[in-house]
C-alpha cells in the first residue's frame, strides 16, 4: 500500500508536491476506509480529487503512473525516452530533473523508493526500508561521468563482483534498476519484493478512453468469479442484463490487409506466403442477455458490446479493474469515474469497492461535486483533495482537511460550489 507520494517538477506541477494516503486521527469509518500497518500508521483505501478541467487531475494520476511505468519499463536501447515530462511553462524548469519520492508498504515491510531523472537519464536512483524510524539502504545508484555506479548494503545484500558487473551493465541510462535486476539471475530478497509488487499489484492507470473490452471478455471467458461478480453487479445497479456469454466469430480481413503484408520487409517469405492465404480472423465476441416483459410474458433477447450504451461498457471496464484491484489488494488509479455514470451509480461503485476492499489502493479524480455530500456517510473528509492552478500555469494539490472549521459546514457541497475550497473553474 502507498503510504504518500512526493514529486517535483513532473508535467503541471512545478513545486514539491505531496500526495499522502495517510488517515488524519479520524475514526469515521474505520474499518471500512482505514488499513493499520505494522508500525501503527494508519492508511486510507480512497483517494479523491477534484479540480476545474485542465487543472491538473489527470496530471496528477499521469504523474504517479510515469513513475510506475519507468519502474515496470524495460527498454532495449538507451534511445527510448524515461518517460518523464518536466514543468514547460518556464525557461528553467524543462532543462532540470524530475524528482520523487514514495513510501509504500510490501509484505508488511516500509520502504522508501527515491529517484532523480530527466527526459533521457536517471540521475540518481535509492530503495531503502524501515526496521525503526531511520532508514536502511539497500541498493544506491548514482550517475558519475556519464556510467550508473552501483552500491549495496553488504548488511542487507550480499553481492559478487561478476553480479555487480552484471548489473551495471544492464542499468541503461534510461532504465530502472529493477528493470535491470530483471535481467540478472540472482536472488535479491527485498528488491524482488517490490519488484513484484510494481509488476503485480501497482496496475496501469485506467482513464475514460481506456479500453478494456479484451481484458473484460477474457476474464469473462476465464474466471467465473468475475464473470459472476459482473453479472450480480449489473443486477444490482439496474443494468437489465441477466445473462453473458462469450463466443468466437470468424470476420473476413479488411481490403487493405493483404497490401500491407506485401510492402512488410522484415516479415520472412515463408511466413508473409502463409498470411497472405488468410481471408478472415477469429474474434472473441460479448454477448448480453436481456430478459423483458411484454404482452407476451418473459422473453429474453441478446446484444452486443456495439449495441450497448457507453454507460455499460464503461461501468464493464471499471468493474473489471476494481474487481482486479480487490482480488490482487493492486493500487488502481482512475480517471474521471463519472465518465457516461449515473451519479448514483458512481456512488454505489464506490460503496461496493469500500465494503468489499481488503488492503487495495484506488485513487480517483472526477468533477461530480454530489459526493462531497456523501461525507460522513459514504466517505471521510481526509478522502478529499483538491487541485486548482495557479497564474503560472503550475497545479497546487491540497486535501480538505486543510481547512479549518470543516465542522461548522453543513453542507460541504454547497460550500465547494459557492468557492470556499476554490479548484473551480473562473467563469
């Protein structure tokens, strides 16, 4: 789990910024919102942040998943870009480094991952974890004339000289050194931990174009949990959906196919002649059944994804990752969950994910203000954020418990709406 998450000088947000799972002293909800660490710290299972369009609350989930995409990322040539965008509305800000810097949670063990990096390189690169409050490196990686220079905590990781040579040789520039240590054939205790955590349990950001229609059919068609899971949640939110099912057509290949294989140099002849003979493709298809009553009684007819409404495939996608999320205790970041939703619907997804989540993570953004009135029934103030930018171009990211007097409000919606916690859009 994510304890907090600081960056700087990463797309709009130009300062030290500071995301922070962590739960304010607040009981409210406690065993449906608050998971209890080890050491006592107490983090929130829900993230959610508001702000005008074009303030930055995309950028705040693209600037957590750049991170996490430069962690799992495993480039063949140091060509590739990091993957990093720094601050462009300034003449310095572009030439310096991005920074960062999280605390998470992995087996019930603190660690603390730092990294410096620019467009092209990584600067300097730290992992290191908790017995007691100080810090216990485990590996280091800094950038001397140009070549990644590695060191370890003989205390915590013991290492020959043929394996550090090895992994100096794979730290491209650009890359990871948990990509790197991919490469590598050796046991590294705590690296592999949180390498498997990134891989496994941090899970690629899902925005309103995302699309899931693939994954969702193959998990349909593997996992009769989900599948089941799908099909008593669309009962329950009123979808009129009683029935899935999965099955495979054969469509004939478009015109342009069979011309684009011919102009195809690096395909062998052999395999390029036996593409050629093809005349149409398999494909996976998703049927819906629909059950009605008319004149004539029950009678029950099936559509396809085409010929249902944004509103399910949309909620069919989001399912999918929070029913992956949960399953997996993942962090799930998502963006505009109000995107084609009911606001009922976004407010029962939320209930269910906060009933039914063990140790997952999910942060959203979204601009519908009606749950700001679900606080203290649906969920805590320290769940709140806010982004809003500046003259400057640059996003400040502030939480609503920020605010003093929070209990003398009413309504909190109302009081969003009217400019008090500002993230509004000047009209």
């Amino acid at each position: 789990m994510i304890e907090e998450i600081i960056f700087k000088n990463v797309l709009s947000f130009k300062k030290e910024t500071t995301f922070s799972f962590e739960a304010t002293p607040d009981t409210t909800f406690e065993t449906q919102h608050v998971v209890t660490m080890p050491n006592g710290t107490r983090l929130l299972k829900l993230g959610i942040v508001y702000g005008p369009n074009a303030g930055g609350k995309s950028n705040l989930l693209y600037a957590i998943s750049a991170l996490r995409d430069f962690m799992v990322f495993d480039p063949l040539n140091m060509d590739e870009p990091t993957g990093f965008e720094p601050f462009l509305l300034d003449k310095e800000t572009p030439n310096l480094p991005s920074e960062y810097s999280i605390k998470f949670w992995v087996n019930g063990i603190r660690y603390w991952y730092q990294l410096t990096a620019t467009t092209k390189l990584v600067i300097h690169e730290k992992l290191s974890y908790y017995k007691t409050v100080q810090p216990i490196k485990v590996f280091e990686r800094v950038l001397e004339d140009g070549q990644s220079v590695l060191s370890f905590n003989p205390a915590v990781q013991k290492i020959d000289q043929e394996e550090q040579k090895a992994l100096t040789l794979n730290c491209l520039p650009n890359k990871s050194f948990f990509a790197a240590r991919g490469r590598v054939n050796m046991k590294m205790e705590h690296v592999d931990g949180v390498r498997q955590w990134i891989r496994n349990r941090f899970m690629p950001m899902v925005g309103p174009f995302t699309n899931m229609e693939k994954y969702s059919k193959r998990k349909i068609r593997e996992d009769v949990n989900f599948k089941e899971h799908l099909l008593r949640f669309l009962h329950q939110a009123d979808f009129n959906i009683t029935g899935l099912s999965e099955k495979t057509e054969e469509k004939p290949l478009p015109p342009y196919f069979h011309k684009y294989l011919q102009i195809q140099d690096s395909l062998p002849e052999d395999k390029k002649k036996e593409l050629l003979t093809l005349e149409a493709y398999k494909e996976h298809v998703l049927g819906f059944e629909h059950t009605v009553e008319n004149e004539r009684g029950l009678e029950t007819y099936e559509l396809s994804t085409r010929q249902e409404s944004d509103g399910t495939t949309r909620v069919m996608d989001i399912e999918a990752a929070i029913y992956e999320a949960i399953k997996n205790n993942s962090v799930l970041l998502l963006d505009e969950i109000e995107s084609s939703l009911h606001p009922n619907l976004i407010e029962f997804i939320l209930q269910e994910y906060i009933m039914n989540s063990n140790e997952s993570q999910m942060l959203i953004t979204t601009h519908y203000p009606g749950l700001l009135n679900t606080i203290d029934d649906l969920v805590r103030k320290d769940n709140i954020w806010f982004v809003e930018k500046d003259k400057s171009g640059t996003t400040d990211l502030y939480s609503l418990v920020e605010f003093k007097g929070l209990n003398k409000i009413s309504k909190i919606e109302r009081a969003y709406r009217k400019g008090q916690f500002g993230a509004l859009p000047n009209i």
